[in-house]
C-alpha cells in the first residue's frame, strides 16, 4: 500500500510502500503542439474531450512513447485539423508549479490539407490576432503560447 513519506530530508512527500523502497513519482507528461498562420489567422480547434471541453487551443496533444517530440506536433496538427505542417523553429516550452504536464509548442507552417475539425475537435478556425477568444481558452499554455505566438510572427 503506497502511503505519504518523506524519502529524503527537506523533500516533498511522496507515495511510497510502507513495507518496501518503491517510491512513485509523478512526473509530468510531455505534450506538444503547433502554432501556425493560415489565411491570416492563428488556427485553434475548440475541444471536444476532457478537461476543458469546449475551450479553445492550438493543435497538440500528448506525446506516445518512442514517437520523438517534434513527429508529435505534426501528427497531433494533422489528427485534430487535417492538416500537414512543417516545423519552423521552437516557440516555447511551458510549464507550471500547479500542473502535471510540460508543454512543447513549435512554430509552423502549412504545406498541405485542408481545415477541418477531426474527431477530438467540436470546431476548427483560423483567428486573426484581434478575435483571439481570449476568455474561452483551454489551458494557461494556450494562452501564453498564443502572446508569444503573436508577438514574434504578427
């Protein structure tokens, strides 16, 4: 039975077996995503699962096991939008003191398919910089990656 302890001096609690050395850390989850110009506009889906139902983001999702971060970022986009893109460069890496999950965000561009809400997505648009939904996004990431997003390629 895992119970709360304090492994080493000064360190936080963590679940560990109270008869054996198992110790469980919660490490984070990577997830990754794209930001990308199309027809003027920043593309973000509007989410169709838990959490954040409804909310808008840009496509990302988390990584697999053996898929390298970057093949992530244009499967998620391709998954969630329908389309193909390219990496340009890193935008950012985002993560918080409350949340479990690392976010890896690209800048990119479109070299194929057309826009299309996929089976994770309620909806799929492009958004000029001044209709960003400010109040409806998904997560603190969406939102900082978005300002960052903006500030260097509008």
């Amino acid at each position: 039975m895992l119970r709360p302890r304090r492994v080493k001096p000064g360190g936080p609690n963590l679940a560990a077996c109270a008869s054996c050395s198992f110790v469980h850390y919660q490490d984070p989850k990577v997830a990754t995503g794209t930001l990308f110009r199309l027809d003027g506009g920043i593309v973000l889906v509007r989410r169709a699962i838990a959490p954040s139902y409804g909310k808008w983001v840009f496509p990302s999702g988390f990584v697999d096991k053996g898929e390298r971060v970057e093949e992530a970022a244009i499967r998620e986009t391709r998954e969630e939008v329908n389309l193909e893109v390219k990496i340009d460069r890193l935008l950012n890496v985002y993560s918080y003191e409350d949340s479990a999950v690392v976010i890896i965000a690209y800048a990119a561009h479109v070299i194929g398919g057309e826009l299309q809400a996929k089976d994770e997505s309620l909806d799929a648009k492009a958004f000029a910089p001044a209709q960003i939904p400010w109040g409806a996004l998904a997560f603190r990431s969406t939102q900082d990656a978005i300002k960052e997003y903006i500030a260097n390629y509008f």
